[in-house]
C-alpha cells in the first residue's frame, strides 16, 4: 500500500482536540484549535487567512498549563479555519507540549 502525500507530510503525531488557545496581538482573541502536534495545529476560523502569516498562539495543555509558540500560516486552508506550523518555542514549552502528546487520553480504548 502506498502512502499519499498528506500521509507522508503528518509526521508528527497528533491529538484531535479541541484545546483552547489565545492569539496574541493587539487584542487576545480566544481560539479553538484541534489536530495538535509537535510541529503545528488548525485554528478553528469563520476568517481566512493568507499563506505566510507570522502569529503567535498561548495553547492550554491542561495538566501540562500553558505553553506559547510562534506560529506561521499554511496554504492548507477551508472554511472552518486554517492550519499553522509552529516555528519557534522554547526547549520547556517543547518538553511540555511533547509531554502533553504523549500522554494517555481519558476516554480513549487503546488498541490492540
């Protein structure tokens, strides 16, 4: 069986979600992210945003507390939001965030 390229490009594992987050500017506007992984997540938007966008996101790992990241936006969008790639984060939040993906999750069976 061969893999597509969305197989290919999820390299990291990923936890479905929703997690709450803030992005940080002007305003703090609250956001729901899902698909979180080491290397990015998708912000849940009625808004679009361009490729290329420079953010920066605080994400509630729970247990874990509250981790920030800089962010960038992806071409991969639809109309329920947009996907971003983490780009910096510090070694703690990192350790954090890897933590937090790693852990078990309450509610799910684990398979066999």
């Amino acid at each position: 069986q061969q893999l597509g390229d969305d197989a290919n490009r999820r390299v990291h594992t990923r936890v479905h979600g929703p997690f709450d987050g803030v992005r940080i500017g002007l305003l703090e506007t609250p956001v729901q992210l899902y698909d979180l992984s080491r290397g990015g997540c998708f912000i849940n938007s009625m808004h679009q945003q361009q490729p290329g966008i420079k953010l920066h996101l605080k994400i509630d790992l729970s247990h874990e507390r509250w981790i920030t990241v800089h962010a960038e936006t992806l071409p991969r969008s639809n109309e329920f939001g947009y996907a971003v790639q983490f780009v910096k984060m510090s070694d703690e939040c990192a350790e954090r965030l890897e933590r937090f993906l790693e852990a078990p999750r309450e509610g799910v069976e684990a398979e066999d």
